[in-house]
C-alpha cells in the first residue's frame, strides 16, 4: 500500500499544477495471488480514482472470468472507472476484452472502461473480431494501443489488419481506440508508417487518436474548443499535420494549459 499511499499524496500536493489519476492496479493477479483484491479495495478506500486490473495473466479461462467480476465488484462499490490491461500477446485465443466488455453492458459501466494494449486483437479471426468490436461500441469502451513496446508487426497480414481496425473502428465503429506514450506525434508517425495510414483523411484520423480520443477515453469532461472550456493548446512548426507525419516527429513548439 505503500505506493498508493504515496501517489495519492503527490496528486493532493501538486493539484491545480498536474493532474494525476491513481489506478488501483494488481499487477500479479488476483485470483493466482491471494489477498490481492483486499489491497485493490484499501486503495480505493484510501482515494484512489481507478480500479485496475489484468485478467489475462490468470492461469485458467475461469479465473480471468473471476478477475474480471471481482475488479467490477470493486467498481460498483466505490462507483469508480475500471482500466484493465488485456490479452497482451501473440495468442489469438485470448479473450479477456470480450469479458471486459460483457461485463461493462451488462453492469452498465458504459464508458467508463478502458482496455490496455489488446494485442491478441491482430491475430483474432474476422467474424470474431467483428463481434468483439461491436461489443466494444455498444460498451463504449476506449481502447489504448501499445505501437512502442508491442510487437505491433507480428507480420505484414497482421499489421494490414490493423491498420483497417485503426481507420474502420475510428471512422465507422464510433469505438474510442487511441494511441499513448508520453510523445504522442511519435506515436502517430510511427502508426502512420507502419500501418499505412497515409492518406490525408487517415492521417486526421491519427491525430484524433493523440488528441480527442484518448480524452474521451480517459473521461476528461472539459476538454476541446468550445466556450467556458480550458484552452489546451498544442502549436507545431509546420502547416498541416500531415507534414509533420511525413517527418521524424520533433517535440511540439508550444504546449499549453490555458483558463481564463
């Protein structure tokens, strides 16, 4: 507890100057490690703002059922958001996302569930990819990629599938699927690249997927242009964003918090 109860001080000490959200997160389990979900349950208790969690790792289909309930039991007691890291490998018979997102309709969490680095999804046949994320619109659920860390180019059918997931989930599903890594247009060049999002239309669409999307899917209530909202402002030293994908990616010229 000893790392919560220090994060939720730091985000207490420097509110006003950073906004910090604290996940509850059991990084090991919590049915293979006894005890886990207590302490998941001191942290909320503690203030903690997420109940995290990562199925996948368990070691039976049954027990990543159970994880799932559990973290949405914790959910539901403290009414708090749920961010869970799932199926992040090669295997296509991984299915912990379609769990999650059962378990955010049925408990009707929706939108407030977000799922982490699902990279079993490259490898998913097409009628049970479909369904999954069809099941992900109708949960609005936000889905956060991991293009660095991930083996994102298992091979080239399956970067091909998921550069259509990319550009038909942002276009046509509604679903909230966004790239995150503390250089966002490093990560949208390298999805540019690799996915072969090149078109002036895919390429706004990556720039929704650093931008907008993930504050959706992170449930920020103020955040674009519209009156009365803080003005969060990104300036880049080129015309058009697709510009600046066509380049390796600097750091913006001016990034900016602005109230008044």
């Amino acid at each position: 507890m000893e790392g919560a109860q220090a994060l939720i001080r730091a985000r207490e000490e420097f509110k006003g100057i950073v906004d910090v959200q604290v996940v509850a997160f059991a990084q090991d389990g919590i049915v293979r490690e006894p005890g886990a979900a207590d302490l998941v349950r001191q942290a909320m208790a503690l203030g903690a703002d997420v109940v995290g969690g990562i199925p996948w790792i368990e070691y039976t289909d049954a027990h990543v059922a159970q994880h799932v309930k559990e973290i949405f039991d914790i959910a539901q007691e403290y009414n708090k958001d749920v961010s869970m890291l799932v199926d992040d490998a090669g295997d296509p018979g991984l299915r912990s996302l379609e769990l999650m997102a059962v378990e955010t309709i049925q408990r009707g969490w929706h939108g407030r569930s977000l799922a982490h680095h699902a990279r079993a999804m490259a490898l998913y046949p097409k009628p049970y990819f479909q369904k999954v994320a069809a099941l992900l619109k109708q949960a609005r659920m936000g889905v956060v990629s991991d293009p660095h860390t991930g083996r994102y180019t298992l091979a080239c059918t399956n970067c091909s599938k998921r550069a259509s997931w990319s550009a038909w989930a942002g276009r046509h599903l509604g679903c909230l699927l966004s790239f995150g890594r503390n250089h966002m247009l490093e990560v949208a060049f390298l999805a540019c690249h690799l996915l072969w999002m090149t078109t002036s239309a895919q390429m706004e669409t990556l720039y929704d997927m650093i931008t907008l999307k993930p504050a959706q899917a992170m449930g920020l209530r103020e955040f674009g242009l519209k009156v009365g909202a803080p003005a969060h402002l990104v300036v880049l030293d080129v015309p058009t964003f697709w510009r600046r994908c066509a380049i390796t990616p600097r750091r913006p010229t001016l990034s900016a918090t602005v109230s008044w």
